[in-house]
C-alpha cells in the first residue's frame, strides 16, 4: 500500500451511551456505511469502527487508532454524543499528529461556528447535511493535493475567522448510492428480545415533510423528501439477508410510507421474495389510518414493530409542538396497529415550561388509552436548532450536551424542579409497565408478541437508563420480577 497516498479512512462511532434506544439491541451505523460506500468507490480504503456497539472505552479506542494509523478520521455525531465525539478526534490528534480530521452529522451542520470556535485545535473540517459526496470530494482533494476550499458542503477555521463552502445539493438519486456492506461487523448486532437475530438498518427514503417544533429532522433536510425505487430498496434488504443473515432489519427513514403507492409496491416484493425477516419501521398515525385496509399486508411483508411518536395526550399540546394528529386519531391508528398482531411503541414529551405535577398526572392517565405496548415518557430536549429552542431557552439549566438526551431533565418547568420532574416521569414509567406486564402474560394466540414484549421489557429494566433509576423508586415487586425471569 502506498502510504503517501493517504488512502486510509477511519470512520468512528463515539462510545456514547444514555440507556435509550440502545436498550433493546445494537444496530450499524448506516451513515457510515453509505459514506464508506462513496469512499471506497474513489479509491480510499475504509475501516468502519462502531466503538459505541463494542462497548470500547477511550483507552481501548485510542489504542486502536494507534494501531491503525489512519489518514483520515471521521466522526459523526448528535447533540448528545457531540462531546465523545469531539474526544475522539482529540485522541486521534495526539496519536498522529498529521491527520485530518472530520465531524459530520446532524450537530456539526447546524453548530459548526461552536465546535470550530471552541475545537478548532482538532477538527479539520465539519461536513455540513449529506455526507457521502462532500466526504468524498474532501477526501480525493485533499489526497491528490486539489484545493479542499473548493468542496461544497463544508466548514472549517481559517485566517482566523469560521468559514463556509457553498452550499452542497441533496443527492438526487438515492439509488446511485452504494452502503459498505461487507465493511460490517455483524456479530456486533443483535436485539435482545429475539433469540438468533442479526439486525441491519437500511433506507428507502430522506426527508420529512413535517414541521415538529422540538425536531430537527424537517430543518436537516429543508423540506425536502426524497425516495428509493422499491426494486431498490428491497433488493439491498434480500442481499444483506443472504449474504450476512441478517433476518431483522430497521428502517431507519422518518417517513417511509409517505406514498401509498409507492409503499405497497415494497410490501408486495417483500411478501413475494418470503424472506424470512422481521422489519420495525417508523410512521405517522395518518399513514396508519390511511392503510387500514392493508395492515395485514405489511405483517405478512414481515413488519413486526412499528413507532409512532405521539408526542402528547393533549390537543392543544399537541397544536404547540405543529403534530398533524390529535389524540382521537393517534388512539385509533395505535389501536389498529395492536389488533394487526404488531407491536407498537410510541412516545410522549413531558417537561415543557408549563408542566406541573397534575399534568404529568393527566398525561399518565390518557396515555393508558393510548395503550401502546411500549410508551416512552421522554423530556424535551432543547436542541439549539430546533424552532422552539428560543422559547425554551429562559428554562435551560443544564448545557452538558451530553445531558440532551431526552430521559435527563435538562429544562426547569416554571412549577416544578427538575428532580420533582425526574420522579413523576420515573413513576409514569413504573406505573404504565405495572399495568402492561400482566397483560403480556395473559396474552393468547400470538406468541412471537407475547415473547418479544416480555423479553423487551426485560431487556429495557436490564440496559437502559431506567435499571438504576428504579431502585430509587423501590426496584419492581418481585411478582414483576419473577414474570420478567419467567421466559
């Protein structure tokens, strides 16, 4: 290998951890495999390294980049993970002196002026939106000597002041794109709730074309949506099912139903291909409502668990956060959901300036009618790009990004503390699961449900940020316990 080429790329998951999603399984980093992709396509050769999956702390990591010797370093990086992140380039830093380093991701687009200000001593260049062409244009232009300032996409410190490339297009053909695949540690993911599973993470589309004050999703994307060919998309998930034995797979889209048409031409090749596979995937209530009619197409597709994010038990809350459902509609689509034989998991924001107790009180209870197997009691989290960060900012008390992580109060509500806040979020959460655990257990006729929301229950109390958090509150009743060890 010819080292003055600078033909090495290591790309770095941060080791970052909050007990969130992360608690019912391990997933790749699909970003990272898109880029990987591109990059290889150019020549470059790339090591994907997930530290987060592994579990590798900031010894282990440094010891690997020292043994690796990239050439270049690529972080990605959210809100909450920003810090590790940034800690990993500082590693790669020391370790070698003369590499470039880069931090991409939902963060570094809208936050670049902060971390170059505050970081600029170990981030080269942060790749602002897509990263998979601006990656691959920085890279080849920094090894074969070309001038990088002429890469759209991209800011970095320079002549003592933060600068900005023009603006980099979305791409235009989703399909033209190529994940690393083969780059992909699979024995690193598995979900904890079903015995032998592999998991993937694939894409069949980008964009929202919603406008969620607290989000950051519809900004990332201005608007936009864009979608794959369901020849496509299919053809890469019956691929890494074959090639890797993968039989669960993640969308990873916002919105993958978005057209109808479009979507029952992907559970038409899915139910014709008989993959074997079992598919969680994210939606709106609307979609749901709109296909009521084919539900029972997407379970035999193999769509086991579906997301919802209510967001609110509230029509006026809901009216504030600019969700395009209200709560009759959500109950319904939630409901139709459950009686297709899937999985629904949903969840709802508490904290808001104006919470108090009884709201909180109000909300625990509605949520019971919404009634979905999985409820997620999440506090707003006051990202510096959402639109309604400006109205947020006067109740901020904490500005650890690692804190923003929505299961750490980061917010003061005008009548509450935020502790006060952490115990009433803490005991809807031991309240709601107290009522659906022996549910679960009566639970007749679907076992591969009944299994799988017992064993994701105990993986949740077992991995996530709740485990610690409910001795606190006086750990679950033995019966619960006894249950939970039952499978």
């Amino acid at each position: 290998m010819d080292r003055q080429k600078k033909n090495n790329v290591l790309l770095v998951t941060p080791p970052y951890h909050s007990g969130v999603v992360e608690s019912a399984g391990r997933w790749p980093n699909l970003g990272f495999m898109y880029i990987a992709g591109e990059l290889e396509k150019a020549g470059f050769e790339v090591v994907i390294y997930d530290a987060m999956s592994k579990f590798h702390d900031f010894d282990r990591i440094r010891s690997n980049i020292r043994s690796l010797a990239p050439d270049f370093v690529g972080v990605t990086a959210i809100t909450a993970s920003v810090n590790d992140a940034v800690r990993v380039l500082k590693i790669a830093r020391e370790e070698l002196p003369e590499v470039t380093t880069l931090l991409g991701g939902v963060h570094p687009t809208f936050c670049y002026e902060e971390i170059l200000s505050n970081h600029n001593d170990v981030v080269d260049y942060c790749i602002l939106g897509e990263g998979e062409i601006t990656s691959t244009e920085l890279l080849s232009s920094l090894r074969d000597g070309h001038n990088p300032e002429t890469v759209p996409g991209i800011a970095f410190a320079g002549d003592g002041r933060i600068r900005t490339t023009s603006p980099r297009g979305f791409v235009e053909n989703l399909d033209s794109l190529t994940p690393a695949w083969h780059l992909v540690d699979w024995n690193d993911y598995p979900l904890y709730f079903m015995d032998d599973s592999r998991v993937a993470i694939v894409s069949s589309s980008r964009g929202c074309t919603h406008t969620c004050t607290f989000c950051s999703q519809h900004k990332f994307w201005q608007g936009t949506y864009r979608q794959r060919s369901p020849l496509s998309f299919v053809a890469d998930i019956e691929h890494v099912a074959k090639t890797y034995g993968v039989n669960v797979f993640f969308i990873a889209d916002e919105y993958p139903t978005y057209s109808r048409e479009r979507w029952v031409k992907i559970l038409d090749l899915l139910i014709e291909k008989q993959l074997g596979i079992h598919i969680l995937l994210e939606t709106v209530a609307g979609d749901i409502l709109r296909d009521r009619d084919i539900l029972n197409r997407y379970r035999e597709a193999g769509v086991l668990f579906i997301y919802i994010g209510v967001e609110s038990t509230n029509d006026q809350q809901l009216q504030y956060f600019k969700k395009d459902t209200r709560f009759a509609e959500s109950k319904q689509a939630l409901r139709l959901i459950r009686d297709a034989g899937m999985i629904v998991e949903s969840s709802l924001i508490l904290g808001t300036p104006g919470e108090t107790p009884a709201s909180i009180k109000e909300t625990l209870a509605l949520s019971q009618e919404y009634n979905a197997d999985f409820m997620h009691f999440l506090f707003l989290a006051p990202w510096p790009y959402a639109d309604i960060y400006e109205q947020l900012k006067p109740y901020i008390e904490v500005y650890d990004y690692s804190k923003y992580n929505l299961v750490e109060p980061v917010i003061k509500p005008e009548a509450m503390t935020r502790d006060q806040l952490l115990r009433e979020v803490l005991n809807c959460y031991k309240t709601y699961y107290m009522k659906k655990l022996p549910e679960w257990a009566a639970m007749k006729g679907n076992e591969l449900k009944r299994s799988c929301l017992i064993r994701g229950m105990k993986a949740i109390v077992e991995n996530s940020f709740l485990k610690d958090h409910m001795k606190g509150l006086g750990g679950m009743p033995d019966h619960v316990l006894k249950l939970l060890n039952s499978l």
